[in-house]
C-alpha cells in the first residue's frame, strides 16, 4: 500500500511543535513515501498570532524544508506547499504561486467573514447563527475556492463540521457541484484524518462525500494534518483502505505544481 502524507504543519505557526525532521522520521518508520510540509501561509497581523507564519519568515520556511529534501533524498519524497486560506489575505506573495520551488497549494477556508469558524475560541458563535446559513456560506466558499484555478488540493473540505454542529438540510447539490468543478480541473480533495481527532471526531471529508467525488472522478490524496511529529502517520493506512473500499485505486502526489497518480 502506497501512503502519503500531504499535510503537515511547523512550529512558525504558532499552534504546532517539534522539528520537521522529527516529522519526516515518524514518516519514514511509518512506511510513508512521500511527505509534504504545507504550513499556514501568512494572514494580516492583527489575526496572526499563533495561526501563521509571517511574511518575512516564509524564506525560512521554504529554505529549511528545502535543506531536509536534499537530506532525505533517496530515503523519502520530502514536498514543500503552503496551506492558503481562501478568499486569499493580501499578505501572502503571490509570487510563491509560480514559484518552482514550490510542490502543491492547499486552498482551505478557515474564515467566514471575519469569523475564525474552526477556532476553539470563537465556537460560541455557532450557537448564535443559522447553522442551514453558515453550511450554505461555507460551501459557497469552497465553490469559489475551487473554482479560482489557484490550488492544487482542497483541505479538510467539510471543516465546518469540526465541532460536531450538523446542518438541518442537504447539500448533497452543492457538495456535486464542487466535485464537478474540482474533477473538471484536476484538483485533489485531501482525505484529512486529523478530524478524528476533534469533537466531530469523523475524518474531513465523511464516506457519503468521498463517495460522491468517486463517483465523479474527483483525485484524492491522503493527509494527517499533524501539527506534531507522533501525528505524522494518524490513522493513514485505515484511511486509505477506506478510500479502496469506496473504489478509489489511486491517490495523487504532486511535484513543481504537477499531480501525479500512485497506487493505493
């Protein structure tokens, strides 16, 4: 079985520990072939701390994982990406979208609004709003995210469920009318263990979605979304025999913006 690790985070956020070498290690007794960093690309000061990195150590970033492919050529595929927030902050360079050093995108929507709805602190505010509304502006974020033509792969695509809060009505059209767009233009949905390990404690995206995005040819690729080395295999294997029971034979990788198919 061919497992890769797509998402995985460094202590410049803020809110993940360890050395990403510590990552690459655990991946590496885990049978991971491939490992990709896509830390959180900068978002404006005043809502920064401890969620991204800053502009000015984005060469940093890129550098030190650049220093640790080189290292572990040969042994393991080490891939560098940014983890964007979609609609796009103005402090992230685009710059780095053609850059040749970089391997893939992840585009992901944390805000609604100014509303940081995946942030511990503010899940309150679930309990203030139509949850119908805020899945229906969720997926029509995720629409345009996938519509934008800037990203290789989205993540976690059903976040909003994070902290157990379900919607009262279907969205099986909109979810088809993303996948549609999302298998259109070749980009991969991420199947995102770490939502196993949060209130909603089910994986991003659930089995009813993965299996609309079988049935309409949408890529997929594997990510535990560690934000510490001893995550950096969760619960891989158990996902990508979940993506074999749904049909999935092939999960992507990526290389200069480029997918690739591997077989599961």
């Amino acid at each position: 079985m061919t497992l890769v690790n797509y998402h995985n985070h460094t202590p410049l956020c803020g809110h993940a520990c360890g050395a990403p070498e510590d990552y690459i290690k655990v991946a590496i007794a885990s049978g991971i072939s491939e490992i990709g960093f896509s830390d959180h690309a900068p978002i404006p000061e005043p809502i920064r701390e401890n969620i991204t990195m800053s502009p000015e150590q984005t060469e940093d970033y890129i550098n030190e994982i650049l220093c640790l492919k080189s290292k572990y050529k040969g042994i393991i595929k080490v891939r560098i990406g940014f983890e964007v927030d979609y609609p796009l902050f103005e402090t992230f360079d685009r710059s780095y979208l053609s850059d040749s050093r970089i391997d893939y995108i992840i585009g992901s929507c944390h805000f609604l609004g100014d509303w940081a709805f995946d942030n511990p602190e503010y899940k309150s505010e679930f309990n203030r709003r139509d949850i119908d509304l805020v899945y229906e502006n969720y997926y029509e974020c995720m629409a345009m995210l996938a519509s934008s033509g800037i990203f290789d792969i989205v993540g976690h695509f059903d976040l909003v469920k994070k902290f157990g809060h379900r919607s009262k009505k279907s969205f099986e059209s909109q979810i088809e009318q993303i996948a549609r767009i999302m298998s259109q233009n070749g980009i991969a949905a991420e199947l995102n263990t770490a939502g196993l390990l949060k209130p909603v404690n089910e994986i991003y995206p659930s089995e009813d979605i993965l299996r609309i995005f079988y049935r309409m040819n949408v890529p997929v690729t594997l990510g535990a979304d560690a934000h510490s080395p001893e995550n950096a295999a969760y619960y891989l294997k158990e996902a990508a025999e979940l993506l074999k029971k749904i049909g999935y034979r092939k999960i992507s990788g990526f290389e200069s913006r480029k997918r690739y198919e591997l077989n599961l």
